[in-house]
C-alpha cells in the first residue's frame, strides 16, 4: 500500500506544532475532555497519534486506522513508550475498507485533521461514514482548519492563508488535493448530528483551528 506520509512521518506532529505555534497540538487534544475509562474510541487517520496514546492512558479501548505503515509505527512506538501493556487495535488500510469490515459502533469517533485529506467530492461519503461507526450515544470529534464566514475580511484573509500555506506544503509532501477550508456543520445536520461543543484555537491571537463535539440529534 502506497504510504504517502513516508517521507515526513519522523517529523510529521513537530512539523504542525512549530508552523502553528502549538495551537494544532491543543485542537487535536480537544477531544480528551470526552474520553472516560473503559470508552472504545476510534481513531481514523490516527497519524502519529499522540492524543490516541493520551487516551489509552485514561483508560479507554483504542482502535485506529491509517494507510500510512511509517505513521503507525510511529504511533506504536508512543504507544510502547509509556508502556501501558495497553493494547490498541490497529487497521493498516484505507478507511473505506475500514468502513465495510467494521462490526463495531463506538463512543467517540475522532477524525483530526483527516477529512481535509480527500478532495470534495469524496470528503462527504466519508464523513457519513465515519457517522456511521458512531453508537447510539456516542459522539464524533473533527478538529481541522477553520474558516469563520462571520469574522471580518481579514480575520477570513489571514485563515486563506494559513490553510494555504499547509495546503501547499501537504501537496508537495503527500499528495493531497486542493480544496477550500471545509466547515462542516451543515453537512454534520444533513446526516442527523448537531454540534454540541466547540473550541477554536489561535494563532497570533487569529482563530485558525477549531474542534467540534457532534452527537445524533436523535437518539433512539
Ligand atoms: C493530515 S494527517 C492527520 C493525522 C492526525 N490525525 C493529526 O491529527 O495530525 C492525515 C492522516 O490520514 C491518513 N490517511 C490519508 N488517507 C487515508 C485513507 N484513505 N484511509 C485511512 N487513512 C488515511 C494519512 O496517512 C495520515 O496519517
């Protein structure tokens, strides 16, 4: 399977936080104010997963999912570092396979800085189905590159050119496709879920990133 991070697995996670001050760091940890002992979570383009290992720690049954073999060697030698004997389940393969072979539902979802990675016409399909992994009282965390259509131009300008910039350096490093900041709360009520939770988090005193908490709008 072609691992498109291969080249900037090693440096991948230091790479995001030095170019947004840290701010990536603290979107991506957004999701731990939801993680209880005993949780299955699931993690889709887990990455170097340093917040998954983070949740392990708190107690919760891990699962995740990557095509990339460097990131999750990566995210197994975190993981082996702190040394839990926790065992987490890994899915080396693409998340649509994923999508197919999973028999679970789960109590939180995460997808961090993931749906980004698929070109418009496709990030839909998989954000209905990372839905669908969700229990009936479960909930889904996305955290991605935000753009407030509220905020003054420049505010809006500045966060163009922040994703921009990363688009740019995503395209060269690992093909990703060009596609405008996705905002995802309309398509989250087509498909029944409503945002229950939200943080941005800034750069320079600019919001740049921002978190989501969704749950089913309606519960069985
Ligand atoms: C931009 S990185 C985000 C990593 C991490 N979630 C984070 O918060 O930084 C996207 C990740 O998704 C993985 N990925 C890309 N396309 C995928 C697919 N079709 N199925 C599963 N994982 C995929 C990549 O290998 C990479 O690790």
């Amino acid at each position: 399977m072609k691992d498109d991070y291969k080249g900037i697995s090693r440096f991948y996670d230091l790479l995001s936080s030095l170019y947004s001050i840290g701010a990536v760091r603290s979107c991506r940890d957004f999701l731990l104010n939801e993680v209880k002992p005993g949780m299955n979570v699931c993690f889709l383009g887990v990455g170097e997963g340093r917040e998954a290992v983070k949740v392990s720690k708190m107690g919760a049954h891990l699962t995740v999912v990557d095509t990339s073999k460097s990131m999750l060697d990566k995210f197994q030698q975190k993981l082996d570092k702190v040394n839990l004997n926790h065992e987490a389940d890994i899915y080396h393969g693409n998340v649509s396979e994923f999508y197919k072979n999973c028999i679970d539902h789960y109590d939180l979802v995460v997808g961090n800085f993931f749906l980004n990675v698929f070109p418009e016409h496709k990030m839909p399909e998989v954000l209905d189905g990372l839905l669908g992994l969700c229990g009936e009282e479960g909930k889904v965390v996305i955290g991605d590159f935000w753009n407030n259509r509220e905020s003054s131009r420049l505010v809006q300008w500045l966060q163009h050119a922040n994703w921009n910039v990363a688009l740019t350096i995503f395209r060269l490093l690992a093909d990703n496709p060009i596609h405008p900041i996705y905002v995802y709360d309309e398509l989250l009520e087509k498909y029944g879920f409503k945002v229950m939770r939200e943080k941005t988090f800034n750069v320079l005193g600019i919001p740049m990133y921002r978190s989501i908490v969704a749950e089913k709008f309606f519960k069985q």
